[in-house]
C-alpha cells in the first residue's frame, strides 16, 4: 500500500495538473506533499513501533491514510489533492518500520536478509501496480473511483492490524503497560538521540546517505517523472510510456529477492565488496536510462535500464536494511529506519521539487511533456550526488557492529 500510493503520483497527477492548468513545478510540490509528511514523521513513527508495537501502530495510519484518499476521491480541487496527499504520506510512514520490527522480532537473525528481501518483493509489487495497472485503471474509472478503492483497501487493512495486536510479538517482548501513555516531549528526545547516535557511527552514516539518496533519486523518476521523460524523448503514445516505465517497478519487485539470495551468499566479509559493486551497477544504469534517446529503439533501452536501475536498487536495499540490523541496537532499529526515512524523503522533496523548477526553464511542447534537456539537467545534478555517497562506502572498513 505504501509503495502503491507514493508511486501513484506519476499517473495521477500529470493528467489532473493538465485539467487544472498547473505548471510543472506546482506538480512537483503536490506530489511532495506526499513526502512531506511521510518523511517528517517516519522517525516518530519509528518511535512509536519501538516502544508500542507495529500492528498497533500500523493499523492507526493505515486509518490515517484511507482518510487522505477519500478526502482526493470525493473533491478535485488542487487543495484537497494536496491535503489528501500529505494525510496519505502520514498515514503510508509506519508500514516499512513496522513490518521490518516485525521480522527482526519474528524471525531468526540468520533469515533477516532473506525476509527483508521478500518484504520489498511484496512491497514493491505496489509500484508495479501504480503504473500501468494504474493507469488502467484510472481511464475506467477515473481518479475518483482510484482514489476510493485505495481508501477502502486501507480501511479494511487498518481495522485488521487493530483487532489483531496481541498477536504482535513485539508487545509480548515489552517490560512495561504497553498501552500506558508516551509523552510528545519523549518521543522527540529519544528520536534525537537516535539520529545524533546513528549520524556519530560512520559505517551507519555511510548507509543512511547512500540509502537517502539512492532511493530519493529512484522515488523522484518512478514516482513523478518517467513517463513524461519517456513520452518526451521518444513521441510515444501515453499507454506505451507508462508501460515502459513500470519496468522500473519491475526491476524493484526482482532486485530484492536476487539481493537476498546473492548477500546471504557471500558473507561478513564480502558485505562491503557486495554493495559497492551493486551500488556501481546502479550508477551505470541511471547513465544508460539518461542516455536511452539516442539508440535506434529508444523504448527497448529505456525498459532495459529502468529495469536495471529497479533491480540494482533492490538489490541495495536488503543490504542496507541488514546492515542496519547489524549496526544498531534491536530496541532501537525501527527508530534508526525511521531516521534514515526522514532522510531519504527530505532527498525526494528536493529532488521532486528540484527537477520541477529545472523543468520549468524548458518549455512544454505538449501537456504533460518537457524538453528532455531539463529532465537530464536535472537528473545529472541528483546523479553527483548520489555518486558521492557511493564513493563514501569505500571509506567504511566494515557494515558490522563495532566498526570504525
């Protein structure tokens, strides 16, 4: 559900900022509001599964976020889409925290990789349905019955998380009155001490950045972009782009479950090796994607680098959400993923934001398309960064516990 309502922007928006006559920085900030709340509270969510539990805490912004697609299923003006969007990314922020504290908690620590990489095959089967199955969807019935179903389908998943929370193994491992009150004030110190911690440890500082960063730059072309820079570089018709741009999505739902397979393979000490050769791979994807409009079958190269650009990722994301395991303390892990997240989404803000205004320099030549120059200016800046924060990997003698 997560990753379905924040990859739905890319084909919700674009059309409905066409209607409205926004410009496509106004698009980029309305698909940000999504992320605004998303990433200001995943850290205090990420408390709150800590200290409460995740079926509990899940199951509330699970209700959260079917209140913020209503709200977009029964009103169409640019107000009500961006309130109902920001209640979605408030509601959507306890779902990866929580069902990781679940499998850390469930699950033996020799089957964490492997869970954590089913996790984000399930997860992000999500972003393969927000795309083309979206879009499909959407010509049927519109943005208000899209909207509907993903209200109801919370709904549904939030009452179900409630009436089961004793089945939470969490709670049953919790010293105190697990449904005494926790004060605002607590929750803010101890997610301070979780990020000056986690920020103080180099190794987890080294994954936090290339997690923010890495995945921010994914989220800000699957999430909103990729179908207008495929329509915009190759003239195809809508249906054939957001075809084409769910085998990012696809390469996602994959890259997890060869991750898991590949690093519980080759052990303590080819962590290191491992992820920096995935995280190179992924670098040269992103060169590929960048550089698809020159080949005589532009479609093709774009498949094929969306796909490897997903997969790679993927493949990156069960390492870092291991090497968090490893690195913090089990009490705390969902408030340092929580850390991480806020991080990661400030980096999708910016970048959303960003290529918006980059865009808005290079004239549309149609609705809903830009002049390529402005995607690959705006990218190419997002891929320095993102460079940089691989090279720190090099730095790191090592992802256990006790590093230097």
């Amino acid at each position: 559900m997560s990753n379905l309502m924040r990859v739905s922007g890319v084909v919700l928006l674009p059309p409905l900022a066409e209607s409205l006559g926004l410009t496509a920085a106004a698009v980029g900030f309305l698909s940000s509001l999504f992320f605004y709340t998303y990433g200001a509270s995943y850290g205090v969510w990420g408390v709150l599964v800590d200290n409460r539990g995740p079926f509990i805490c899940c199951g509330l912004s699970l209700l959260i976020g079917a209140i913020g697609s209503f709200i977009m299923a029964f009103s169409g003006s640019s107000a009500a889409i961006g309130v109902g969007r920001a209640l979605s990314g408030l509601g959507m922020a306890s779902l990866f925290t929580g069902l990781l504290m679940y499998c850390a908690f469930a699950f033996s620590k020799e089957d964490y990789p492997v869970l954590v990489g089913l996790c984000l095959v399930v997860g992000h089967s999500g972003t393969v349905a927000a795309v083309a199955p979206l879009g499909y969807c959407l010509d049927i019935v519109g943005p208000r019955g899209v909207f509907l179903a993903l209200g109801i389908v919370s709904l549904l998943l939030g009452v179900i998380l409630i009436l089961f929370k004793k089945q939470d193994p969490r709670r049953a491992s919790m010293k105190f009155d697990a449904v005494s009150s926790i004060a605002v004030t607590d929750v803010i110190s101890e997610l301070w001490r979780t990020a000056s911690a986690s920020w103080d440890m180099f190794p987890l500082r080294v994954v936090m950045l290339t997690w923010a960063s890495s995945a921010a730059a994914t989220a800000a072309l699957q999430g909103l972009w990729a179908v207008s820079w495929i329509q915009s570089a190759t003239k195809v018709d809508l249906n054939t782009a957001r075809l084409c741009a769910t085998w990012i999505s696809m390469g996602l739902v994959v890259g997890p479950a060869a991750g898991a397979l590949f690093f519980k393979r080759c052990g303590c000490l080819g962590e290191k090796k491992a992820f920096l050769w995935c995280c190179i791979f992924n670098q040269l994807s992103w060169f590929f994607w960048m550089g698809a409009s020159r080949f005589n079958d532009a479609i093709l190269v774009f498949s094929f680098s969306g796909f490897a650009v997903g997969f790679f990722n993927g493949c990156g994301y069960v390492f870092m959400g291991n090497a968090v395991r490893n690195l913090a303390p089990m009490d705390k892990n969902a408030g340092v993923i929580g850390v991480i997240n806020m991080l990661l989404y400030i980096g999708v803000i910016i970048f959303q934001w960003g290529t918006g205004v980059v865009l808005d320099f290079f004239p549309a030549f149609s609705a809903c398309c830009y002049r390529e120059e402005g995607f690959l200016i705006g990218f190419g800046v997002i891929m320095l960064i993102q460079g940089w924060t691989f090279h720190l990997i090099t730095k790191a003698e090592s992802f256990r516990r006790g590093a230097a």
